[in-house]
C-alpha cells in the first residue's frame, strides 16, 4: 500500500490549527481577573418606619454608583449591614 501525501489536507489542517492558536491567544490577551472593591454600610432602622425609605434611598444612589450587593444581615433588631462590591476604577 502507498501511501500519499495530501498536500490539500496539509494545508487544512494547518490553517485549522492556526486559527485555533490565534483564538485562544486572542481570547487570552488583556483579560486580567476583576478587581474589586469594598463597601460596608450600616444603618439603624430603628423603629421608625420612614427609615426604610431613607435606607432604600442610599441602596438606590450606591447601585447607580455601579454596587452590587454581596452580602447582608441583621447586627441585632434594628440595624442592618450590607457588604456591597463594585469594580475598582
């Protein structure tokens, strides 16, 4: 049996593997992982009930600034805590 050298074939096979190596080297170049930074905000609810405007208020203005909430949870009964994130400029 003899066996040929398809030179069509070669070729093929070789702009596939260099399309293939220039996509992963694109896709690679100039991603660089996300830095983040950190925001903790605090309020006291307390008993009033207009508090919870005023706090839904600075969630609406920190989200506008780019925040994105992480985390949040209850200090006790009347103060709430929010770690917030967004990407460091």
């Amino acid at each position: 049996m003899k066996s040929k050298f398809q030179i069509k074939s070669f070729v093929l096979g070789a702009l596939l593997g260099a399309v293939i190596v220039i996509g992963v080297a694109a896709d690679k170049e100039g991603t660089h992982p996300t830095v983040w930074e950190y925001n903790i905000v605090t309020q006291d609810l307390g008993s009033d009930t207009g508090n919870d405007y005023f706090w839904a208020q600075a969630l609406t203005k920190k989200s506008a600034e780019g925040w994105d909430i992480v985390s949040s949870h209850r200090v006790n009964e009347t103060t709430v805590q929010m770690i917030l994130k967004r990407p460091k400029k």
